[in-house]
C-alpha cells in the first residue's frame, strides 16, 4: 500500500475536527517541527483488512500530480487505522456557496471570478485523471476543496477506480444521488459506462453554482430519473439510441418536453444564464453518454472566452 512511514500521527498537533464522511473523519493538524498544516484523513480499518476504497484512494493519490489535485504526504498505519496526511485546503465548494450566498456570489462574481474559475478547474483536474485512465464517480461541491486564493482541487477518490480499453462493465452504485447520471438510474447491476458520468455531474454542480441550490433535490432513485426527465425531456430511441436497451426502461414513463433552461433558471433564482452558459450546459447533460462533451472539450467552449478572464493557478 505505502513504505511504511518515519511518522507516528501523534507527530502532528491536531487543531480541529473538520468533517466526516462515509469513509472517515478528517483534522486539521501541524506538524511539529516544520509546522507545515495538513488534512488527516483517519479511516477505521476492519478485522479482515484495509477498506478497498481507503486503499483506492491512496494508490491514486500517489500516482497523480496535478495543480488542481490534492497533495498525499504520507499514510501512516497504526493501531488498525490508517490516516492519509494531505494538502489542507480552507472549506469545500458546498460551504463557500452557502456562506457566502448571492451577496458574495453576484451575477459578476460568479461569472468572472468564481463559477468560470472553479469550474475551468474542475475541469483541469477532471481532464488530468480522464487522461491518465481514472474515472472519479462521485463528483459534487462537497468533493471540491477551495484555498482562500481561490484555488480549486478536486478531492475523495474512495469511489474513483481505474479504467481501460475495452471498457469493464461496473457497479451503477456509485455517486450521490442529487448528481447521479441518468444511465446509471437506469441500470441494475453491472453497466458499462464512462467519463461521462462525470461530465454528468460537472453539469449539476455548474447549475448549482448559478442557482445556488442543487438543481435536483430527489428522495428516491425514481425521484431523481423522473426529475431528469421533467427538465430535459424524456429521452427516446433518437435522442439515446442505447436508452430502449437499459435495464429500467419503461414505455410508461410520463412523456415531458424539455424546458427553456434559461427560463427556468431565472424563475428559480433570478439568474438570466447567458447562451454560452445555457450551451455549455446543455452539452454537459446529453442524455447519450457516448455524445455528452468531455473535460478536454468543455475547457476550449466559448463560454471561457466572451470578454471574460481565466484565473490559471500555478
């Protein structure tokens, strides 16, 4: 998994509690002597082994190098944990958008400063781990890791996985639901799919930066399917040839017409998207996965470039 490591985490000054998810609780701490601040990720290891997606997590933070992906600068296993020492980063996304509301995201802001920033980083680091073979499957803003210089990186990589070519058939349970591709609602077991569902998600937390607000808020798998479908339409054998073929298709779903997204935004948050912005959108939530725009594509979209500047962080 890793050499085993000089450092005990009784080496650090724990300063804070900073979360817990699925697969851990985070710290923030220092070290001792370079007082370097860091993120302890401490994952509670079972009886039988280390947790695949603990390991998961560390093998892929060790082989990427990205600006807008986090540092690891140890794992230290002791005590049947195991803690993943990384770059310390100031709040996620979720927690930006939330403190700092409209007021600190205005139509100005988000457009020049934090949607078009954070999202052409999203999309750095997306299309570095899509090139090097990695497909994350749980992107969303709680996932996204902001510095106070507005540095973006792209974090939680204990349900990514690598892929090849032929592409594998894997598990549909992945992703929170609120960003969850429709081809995987649509899919029982085992499915094949791609970087797309990624792209998928990219879209929703787009939305959300404009919004504000998630822009699906579902209570079920169904909920979500059927939300997907009142907004962008109900798919059909034209729009998706592959769609008559998934495991939950159904002749009886309610037939929607696709809504006027820039409408519809303005309704619910007073947000007139512009048509670059509407565009960009749209092409990250193509019902087809095999036609949605990829990272490297949606970087060169003209939305990054109508008289408007993009933040490059060294």
């Amino acid at each position: 998994m890793h050499k085993k490591s000089s450092q005990s985490s009784t080496s650090y000054e724990i300063l804070k509690r900073c979360g817990e998810g699925s697969y851990g609780v985070v710290h923030k701490a220092r070290h001792p002597i370079t007082k370097r601040i860091v993120a302890i990720k401490t994952v509670q290891a079972p009886k039988n082994g280390y947790p695949r997606s603990c390991l998961r997590e560390v093998y892929l933070l060790k082989r990427m190098n990205h600006v807008n992906l986090p540092k690891l600068y140890d794992v230290i296993c002791e005590d049947r944990q195991v803690h993943i020492v990384m770059e310390y980063f100031d709040m996620d996304l979720y927690s930006y958008m939330k403190q700092s509301g409209r007021p600190g995201m205005t139509l100005g802001h988000i457009k020049l400063c934090s949607s078009k920033s954070f999202l052409h980083q999203i999309l750095s680091g997306l299309e570095y781990c899509h090139s090097h073979g990695i497909i994350h499957r749980d992107l969303k803003p709680q996932n996204l890791l902001i510095r106070m210089n507005g540095r973006l990186c792209i974090t939680d990589f204990g349900l990514s996985r690598p892929f090849g070519i032929p592409l594998r058939a894997y598990t549909p349970k992945i992703a929170t639901l609120r960003y969850k591709a429709p081809e995987l609602l649509l899919s029982r077991h085992c499915c094949f799919y791609s970087l797309g569902v990624d792209m998928w998600g990219v879209g929703c937390i787009l939305a959300e930066m404009m919004l504000l607000h998630p822009l699906f808020s579902p209570t079920s798998e169904l909920d979500q399917l059927l939300s997907i479908f009142k907004m962008f339409g109900t798919p059909n054998a034209s729009l998706w040839p592959g769609y008559p073929r998934m495991d939950f298709y159904n002749v009886h779903y309610p037939v929607w017409s696709k809504k006027d997204l820039r409408q519809c935004f303005l309704k619910r948050s007073g947000f007139d998207m512009s048509l670059t912005t509407m565009h960009l959108l749209e092409l990250m939530m193509v019902y087809d996965p095999g036609d949605r725009i990829t990272a490297k594509q949606a970087m060169l979209h003209p939305f990054f470039y109508d008289d408007e500047t993009i933040l490059v962080w060294e």
